[in-house]
C-alpha cells in the first residue's frame, strides 16, 4: 500500500446551549447564569486530510447524519487530485458512515 492515495477524515458536533450541569465555575462564588429556554440546532463540523487532496477539505452541517455525510463525501471527490486511482478513505465506525446513503454514494 505504499504510496496509496489515503484520506483521513471526521466529523464533531457543537451544541449551542448550555445546562447547569455543564458549567464550570468557581464553588466559593458562583455566577448567576441566565439559560436560554430555547435549543438551537447544533453545528457539526466534517473536515478531511490527505496528500491526494488538492486542499483539505471541510464543511459545516447540521448535524451528524447519512445525507450530511454524503455531502461532504461529494466535496472530497471533487478535491481529489487523481481520480483515476481509487483513494481509501480512514474513517470510524459512527453510523452515519455506515449507513443506507454512504453505501449507496460509495
């Protein structure tokens, strides 16, 4: 597999909100913390590396599914450099790169 053109790539979520739970702050004077009632949607960032890439490439979805997936999926193609040899893609086992629409686009 040397010299194989290899591409690395994933994916993390942002929640925009905040819980009492998951605030820091100091025990001997703790901040009165207003919480926002309303949950926005969160934020997933897909970002992928590899030297058969013209650029790394990265997009902003809106969450961490099989139709998001393939979108970035479609960026990374177009990114690649040779297209003729079959670049392997290293990715985790999250279902959203196991599932119906990533089989179906790879």
């Amino acid at each position: 597999m040397a010299g194989a053109p290899i591409i690395y790539m994933d994916e993390t979520s942002v929640h925009v909100w905040m819980t009492k739970s998951r605030c820091w702050q100091p025990m001997d004077s703790p901040v009165n913390v207003p919480l926002n009632r309303t949950r926005h949607k969160g934020i997933t960032v897909f970002g992928a590396i590899g030297a058969c890439l013209k650029e790394p490439v990265m997009m902003l979805g809106e969450s961490t599914n099989g139709v998001e997936f393939v979108k970035f999926l479609e960026l990374v193609v177009a990114q690649v450099e040779h297209p003729s040899r079959k670049p392997y893609l290293v990715i985790d086992n999250a279902r959203a790169h196991l599932g119906p629409e990533a089989r179906r686009f790879i």
